[in-house]
C-alpha cells in the first residue's frame, strides 16, 4: 500500500495492485504490444484481463518514487526497440499523473512474440 498525504489533510492510501493495474493498462495500448504478462489482449472477461496484467506488473514504492517492471507480448514484426520505448513511456506518463507519484524507472521485459495465424 502507498500512502499519499492529501492536501485536505488526510491521508489517501493506493493499493500496489491498482499502480500494477494502471501501468499494464498503459502498456496493452502501445500499438504492437499483444498482451501484458504473457497475456494476450483477447481474453473473455474484464475482471479477469484486469487481474492477470496485473500479475504482469511488478511494483516499488519507496517514499514518492515507484519503480515498475512490465512484462508485454510484442507482436511479430514490430521494431521491438521502438514498441519498448513508448511502452516506457506511456506507463510513466499514466502512474505519474493518475497518482502523482514520481516513476523513477520503467523496466520492460519481452516475454513473448505473437504470431497472427491465418485462418484456413
């Protein structure tokens, strides 16, 4: 759990699995990126999309800053330099302004090419 000081002076508290939640929704929108943890982005349910990307995000909160590693499926062809950039990118930009946390860096770890099949 992350705890922000509000300006109202209370606290509000962030839960590790939503910041996990925001960064992989974040990187599933990069065009060429398939899946978040291994996950390909047609799956069935909300609920479940949600929970298993999660699971493809790792998250550390030390004070204000954040370090976040994202594992993404890239799809066959694209510049994997170029898809990894902007998923860098985009997750930053996403966690940074959605929680007002400072991401002090974004780990992207390619864990699988997809291959489009052509249906016979």
């Amino acid at each position: 759990m992350t705890q922000i000081n509000s300006e109202g002076g209370g606290k509000v508290v962030i839960s590790d699995e939503i910041i996990a939640v925001i960064a992989a929704k974040a990187a599933a929108e990069v065009d060429g990126v398939t899946g978040v943890g291994g996950m390909f982005s047609n799956v069935a349910t909300k609920k479940s999309i949600r929970k298993y990307m999660a699971k493809g995000v790792n998250v550390a909160v030390s004070g204000n800053s954040v370090r976040l590693a994202v594992a993404v499926t890239i799809k066959m062809g694209s510049k994997l330099h170029e898809v990894s950039n902007e998923v860098q990118r985009r997750v930053k930009a996403a966690v940074e302004t959605m929680t007002g946390l400072d991401v002090t860096e974004v780990n992207v770890r390619i864990c699988a090419i997809s291959v489009e099949r052509k249906k016979a």
